[in-house]
C-alpha cells in the first residue's frame, strides 16, 4: 500500500481521491516515493495506471496555470451585447459550454456566459428571443497565471467555479482554465492515438448506446446524433468529466439535457466504457 503519499498529495487532490489530510511529515522525500513507484512497477507490485497517476499528481502540485491554460488567442468570446440569434450564429461555428463575456475589449469581461443557463430558460419557456447576453451572465473568477493548480483545484471546488479566467502580472487577460482540465491533469487524456479500439460504440436499440469512453465528440455526434457540445474536451470520457466534476468511480452517473450517461467500465482512472440513453421527455439541466 502506498497510503503515506497522501503526505505529499495536494489536499484538494488528496481529497478528490478518497484519501485523508495528514498533518505528518512525509516519510520520505518525492524524489525517493518516484523511485519507490519505478521499482514498484518494474516488479509488479504497483500497477502501471495506478503509478502514471501518482506521478501525475505529483506533476499537478509542481505546475503554475500558465502550464496548462487555454491561451488567450484560442479563447472563443462573446460580446456583451449579443443577442440570442448571434450566440445561436457563433454557436454553430464553435459550441462550447461556457463563454467569457467582454463589454469593451477583451480585458473589460463582465462575466461568464453557460450554455446551461439557456437550455434551462427554453425548458421553462421564460425565455424572450431578444434578449442580451448580458442578461444570463454568471459571475467570473480570475486567477493570477502563477497560481499552482493544486491551489486553484482547491478554491474552485469549494467556490464552485466551473471555469476562470487567468490574468497576467499587468493585469490583462492571459487565458482560461476550467475544473475539468484541472481533472484531466491527474486522470490522463483519453482516446490518445493508438489506443483506439475496433469497437468505437454498440447501439443497443435507437436511444441506447454503449460507447467506448475514447470515442471522439464528433464522431459520436455525426453517427449517433448525440449533439454534445464542443467544450474544454476531446472524447465521450473527457465530456463526462466536465459534467462529473470530480474522480468518477464505475456506476457514476451524470445528465445533460435529454442524455443519461453512467459509467461502464474503469481501467485504474481512465474511464473505458459509459452506458448513455436518450430520453424524450423535455430535457432536464443539471
């Protein structure tokens, strides 16, 4: 058992995998628990994923924003005065989940733009075709870009921030960072090229899919008219998380809009398989 790394974890992290805080003193340095993962899996004794993990969790507590933002020339943005039929426009070209809003330029944001907010404003009917973007905005986080990530995990946990924007030491706007790319940091990406299986996904029946979890968004979405938004994410695994916010366990579920997702199959952290069934009622956003 490897339980005393949990003395050199993050605690958000630590937390985020079912371990404990500890006041202790490590019993040995980082550099030596590396050598200690090595021979464990060279002999055996600690499995491959359970190791490519721990030392990504040692990475997460050595890395600054700046490593892993979303840089500010690949943010997409959306005006402030934008109405419904020009976010429905910009939606087409680039669906994501959520949108920083700026007023006058892109260091003046007034706030957070989600896609949710919307699909909950259709499901109740309230909402008015001319409406202004800056009607539904949620408010904005920002971070300095030299925030480590364990630090950020911890306040965006606990303040609930889905998404921040991260600024530079003048002041200007640098890039964006989400909670799921911060996940993504110790599970590892999925769907890597050369580990895709033959079997991309099974159709039990037209509203029920059993999906391989490295599956594509586009792909699933042009085979199976998923209609999964384009996010901070690259596969059917990577979007799970984003609505999972957290380590997810197999049997894990999660909803978005008329979609249930539960989780298949795990291989150590990386999810493998995820069970999904559209329903036909109206859609539900949570």
């Amino acid at each position: 058992p490897v339980v005393f790394v949990f003395t050199l974890v993050p605690r958000g992290v630590t937390r985020l995998i079912g371990g404990k805080e500890s006041l202790a003193s490590p019993i040995v340095t980082s550099g030596e628990l590396r050598t200690l993962i090595d021979l464990g899996e060279s002999e055996g004794t600690v499995e491959e994923n359970t190791g490519e993990m721990l030392e990504n969790i040692f990475r997460f507590g050595e890395m600054e924003v700046r490593d892993v933002m979303t840089p500010r020339p690949e943010i997409i943005w959306i005006r402030a005065d934008a109405t419904y039929q020009d976010f429905m426009e910009m939606y087409k070209v680039s669906p994501h989940t959520r949108f920083p809003v700026f007023d006058t330029d892109y260091d003046d944001v007034v706030g957070i733009f989600s896609v949710k907010d919307v699909l909950a404003s259709l499901s109740e009917g309230s909402l008015d075709p001319d409406f202004s973007v800056i009607n539904l905005l949620r408010k904005v986080n920002f971070v300095p870009e030299t925030k480590r990530l364990d630090d950020l995990f911890d306040e965006m946990q606990e303040s609930g921030h889905k998404v921040s924007l991260v600024v530079d030491e003048f002041g200007g706007i640098a890039g964006l960072i989400t909670l799921s790319r911060l996940v993504e940091q110790i599970v590892g990406r999925t769907g890597e090229e050369g580990n895709k299986p033959d079997r991309r996904f099974v159709m039990v029946n037209e509203n029920t899919f059993l999906l391989d979890g490295g599956l594509e968004i586009g792909e699933a979405n042009d085979q199976l008219g998923l209609e999964i938004p384009e996010g901070d994410y690259e596969t059917i695994a990577g979007f799970f998380l984003e609505q999972a916010q957290q380590l997810p366990d197999p049997g894990t579920r999660v909803r978005f809009g008329n979609l249930r997702m539960q989780i298949g199959e795990m291989d150590g952290s990386k999810i493998t398989s995820i069970h999904v069934r559209r329903v036909t009622e109206v859609a539900e956003v949570v």
